[in-house]
C-alpha cells in the first residue's frame, strides 16, 4: 500500500476514484456526506464535492492523502489547517473513508498516522474531528488516542434524510509549553 498527498495539480487525477470512494462511504453509512441521490448524480455530486477542494490545497490550508493498493484507490483522509490567528495550534481531520473491502488492513490507521505526522510538521498540536453518534468511527478513534468531548443534536444529515447526533473528538500530539512549565515545579 503506498499513501499519497495530493496536490491542487494532481487532484484531477483521482477526482473518479475519490467519487467513487465517497460513494461507497455513503452507501455502507462510513459517512454523511451526502443525500442518496440517483447513482450518477450522486457520482457528479462527489466529484463536484472534491473538485471544489483545489483551491483550498493550492493555497495549503487543506491536505489530503489517498492510500493506493494495486493502483486502487482505497482510502482518503483530509487535513484541515486552521487559518484563524488564535487557531495556529489545531487542525481539523475531515473524511477519513476506506472503501468497504478494504477494512480492517490496517489503511485508516496508516492514513492517520501520516496525517498526524504532517500535522506536527505544520506546528499543530490539537486535532479534532466530527463523527456520527454511535457509528463504528468512534471506536475506530477511541483505539487510536482520541478523546470523547460531547455530542452535537441534530449535528449531520445523513444519508437517509435525517439529522443525527455528532459526536466530537480530539487528540493532542504534544504538549503546549505552557503545560511543560506547569509540570516543571
């Protein structure tokens, strides 16, 4: 399996595979991100959805990587850098999907690590991330170090229509300067 960052320039060149990505993730409740919708406008909608992240990656405010077994794409995740002065220290993971036959080999967990490790190249030292109260992904976040912090009513549409509950998660990578001094004395 080989992880791969994509750029704005080389996005177009995995836009197919990622909508398909996208759309098994919504037919197997991976995620919410779209309504069912009939087959091909579903397909435009994702591939519409990833096209419009280009100018988000040129400008480096949003890094994505996809995992490639035998020129398949089988998985995707997203890091969102936050932009805001008082947010130099977090990141947001957005979509991590591994298509359904290709669970359990270990790719969300190596997508992860990549992404956690570019995090803490760009100084961010907080993730976090939204979930589907109840899903499988909770489980799969808990495993990895993150933290429960609550739950969001009516959070996400999802794929059958209805809002649901989001769950909110965090992993610190390190710690600040200022909890080193205070565990110092």
């Amino acid at each position: 399996m080989n992880i791969v960052q994509l750029t704005a320039e080389t996005l177009p060149l995995y836009r197919q595979a990622l909508a398909a990505l996208m759309i098994d993730a919504v037919k197997n409740n991976i995620t919410s991100a779209f309504q069912h919708s009939p087959g091909m406008q579903q397909y435009r909608d994702a591939e519409r959805y990833f096209h419009s992240l280009r100018n988000q990656m040129a400008r480096h405010e949003l890094l994505l990587w996809i995992a490639v077994i035998d020129s398949v794409v089988v998985g995707s995740v997203q890091l969102n850098i936050c932009q805001r002065p008082d947010g130099q220290n977090r990141a947001e993971v957005l979509q991590l999907l591994v298509h359904s036959s290709a669970q359990r080999e270990g790719i969300g967990r190596r997508l992860m690590q990549t992404l956690e490790h570019k995090a803490e190249s760009y100084q961010r030292g907080l993730l976090y991330l939204d979930v589907i109260a109840g899903s499988a992904a909770e489980n799969f976040y808990r495993a990895h170090g993150y933290h429960y912090l609550g739950e969001l009513p009516d959070y996400a549409l999802c794929a059958d229509g209805h809002p649901h509950p989001g769950a909110i998660y965090y992993k610190r990578l390190r710690t600040s300067p200022a909890e080193n001094v205070a565990t110092s004395y």
